[in-house]
C-alpha cells in the first residue's frame, strides 16, 4: 500500500461547480499537509499549507484535514477554466526533520467553460 | 527573484551519453531535491541534500549522481543514459526546520519548471 493515494481523474467539471479533490494516507506520524497546483508543462506551485487537523480557507479553496480517518481535501467553489491544471497532495512527518514530502500522483482536473 | 531555476530545460540525449542537470535557487534555502514525474507514477525523489556538502539517496537512486558544492546550486547527473531515465526531471528547495525539540512548521518545497529529458 503506498503511503499516499490520490485518485488521478481526469476529472471534468462545467465552470461554477464546486469541486472536491482527496487523498487518504496510511502513516498516522504526518503533520503537515499542502497541496500543489501544477499546469501543464511547469513545475508544481503551492496552494494550501495546513498543519495537523482542521480547516483552511484561502479565497475560494478550502483545505479539510481529518487525522482521524486519514483523509485531507481540497475544495474549489465557483470553478474556473483557469483552475484547469494537475492538484498533487503532499504530506511530512515533523518528527523526521530530513524526511522529504510525500507527494501524491495527483488529480487532473478540466474544467469546462 | 527567480526562486528555483533548472538548467537546460529541454535535452535529448543517445543511450550511453552523460550529461549534467543544473538547479539554482536564490532563497538561500537550506534543502535542495531531485525528482522526477512520469505519467502514471506521480512526483519520486531521486536524491536530496540537506545543506552544503551533504547529500541523501532518495526513492529512486540508481544510475543518478549528485553534488552540492555550493549551497545554491544541485546538480544531477547521468554517467550512462538509459531509455529509462527518460522522464520530466523537477528541482524543489525549502528552508530547513528550526529549532531541535521544538515544533516547528516544515517549509513547503519551491519547484522550478522541469527538464524534459528524452533518451534514445
């Protein structure tokens, strides 16, 4: 089982939707939670950087994290075509200081004007 | 500010050729990784370092080999290109955490633009 997994999609959407993008993790040490944007042909870009459990808004993103059940989510309202791009989910153990992130496969997500 | 800037960003290379890969950044970041994306397998850290002089093999090492002479910079080489090292190659930095036994948020990584490597 890999530490984390994110469903790839594609996921498309008509503009105005709201959308939901996950990944479960197995390893209860993670505490710090982020999720990149990444367009076509650039490298990834931070979105949303969460630490431990909880909510975090940032204009029209929501990050969700639930240690309990292993599951964080990023929502997007009112979608737009520019949120067209690659989401990837990343995650790291505070107690292991040299531990890299652990990145998901990421969710291609279309949205249709 | 450039944050993180690879070098070349496209490259096509015959099987049994060497070549370097080039990161810079200008964050004075402390950490410094390689990674590479393939279709189907996401983001996998090929090596990392963790300061000026220091480096760490990552999930997939194996016929990669890097170098932090100065803390800037992060090269990645190739000494014998193989078809399977064909892959969009991506550099992260980040600051390194503070402060021993006391919690502190993990800096998330900066990426640069990637280098697409094909070899035949």
């Amino acid at each position: 089982q890999k530490e984390v997994e994110q469903d790839p999609g594609p996921l498309s959407v008509p503009e105005g939707a709201i959308v939901s993008l996950n990944c479960t993790y197995s390893n209860s040490a993670f505490q710090y939670f982020m999720w990149y944007r990444q367009y076509s042909r650039k490298g990834p870009e931070l979105l949303m950087y969460t630490y431990s459990s909880g909510n975090k808004e940032d204009g029209r993103f929501t990050a969700q994290v639930d240690k309990s059940s292993k599951y964080i989510s990023l929502f997007i309202r009112d979608s737009q075509p520019s949120d067209s791009a690659t989401y990837l989910c990343a995650m790291s153990d505070r107690l292991s200081g040299n531990t890299p992130l652990v990145f998901g496969k990421g969710t291609r997500l279309s949205v249709i004007a | 500010n450039a944050g993180v800037t690879q070098t070349p960003k496209f490259r096509v290379l015959k099987t049994g050729q060497s070549m370097t890969l080039l990161c810079a950044q200008d964050m004075n970041h402390e950490y410094m990784y390689w990674y590479r994306q393939d279709p189907g397998m996401g983001l996998r850290l090929i090596h990392y370092s963790v300061g000026e002089g220091t480096t760490a093999k990552g999930e997939v090492p194996d016929g990669y080999n890097v170098s932090r002479l100065k803390k800037q910079n992060f090269l990645l080489g190739l000494e014998s290109a193989a078809p399977s090292q064909t892959s969009v190659y991506f550099c992260a930095s980040s600051y390194k955490l503070t402060g021993q036994g006391i919690v502190s948020r993990r800096q998330p990584q900066h990426f640069g633009d990637g280098t697409r490597l094909s070899i035949l």
